[in-house]
C-alpha cells in the first residue's frame, strides 16, 4: 500500500518546475493523499537515486526549509534552490516561489 503512496508523491513531486517550491501539505493534497504531510516527507525519504526526485522544491507550510537550519541537508537544500533562482530570506522563500499548477497541467502531468 505504502510503496503505491510513494510513486505517487514521487511522480507529483517531479511536475514541480524548477525555480518553485510547494509544501508537503500541497504536495499530499495534489498526490490525493489529503491529510498526508507526513508521508509526502517519509516518501521523499526513501525515493531512489535514479528517479531523481527534486526533494529539495518541497518546504514546510510556512515556506521555510524542511530541515534545522544549520544543518547539512538543509544546506544542501539551500544550495539546490538557489542554484534554481529561488532566493532564501530568514530561512524562508517568497510566496511568489509557490508552484501553482495549472488544472490542465494537473490532468495531463499527473498519472495515478
């Protein structure tokens, strides 16, 4: 059950263009997992190498970086986005980063 949860956060998180972000709420709710925060970050976990999940574009509901701040994977996180244009202001990014799809990009992109 779980593994089918996980292809479908993965392939969601996937459809995030790069230079934006969404939440792990957001990304539950658009994978049809409302509710599953939670999941969306134990996924992003356990995503392969090769499937090359941008874990990096997915943030706390707040917009700020999904790890303690000063810590490595935050720093690799911090680099990612602003490798991507997405600038980074008290450990939060702007709200005009927040990936906002499109119904017809929501229909064709994502397969369940």
């Amino acid at each position: 059950m779980a593994k089918h949860h996980y292809q479908r956060i993965w392939q969601t998180v996937k459809q995030i263009p790069a230079g934006k972000v969404a939440s792990y709420g957001q990304i539950a709710d658009l994978a049809g997992l409302p509710g599953r925060a939670r999941l969306v970050g134990k996924a992003l976990g356990y995503a392969p190498t090769e499937l090359a999940v941008p874990w990096y574009r997915v943030l706390r509901s707040d917009r700020s970086l999904a790890f303690p701040q000063g810590s490595a994977t935050a720093e690799e996180q911090r680099q990612h986005l602003l490798a991507e244009g997405i600038l980074i202001k008290q450990n939060r990014v702007n709200k005009k980063d927040i990936w906002q799809p499109e119904l017809a990009e929501l229909l064709f992109n994502l397969q369940y």
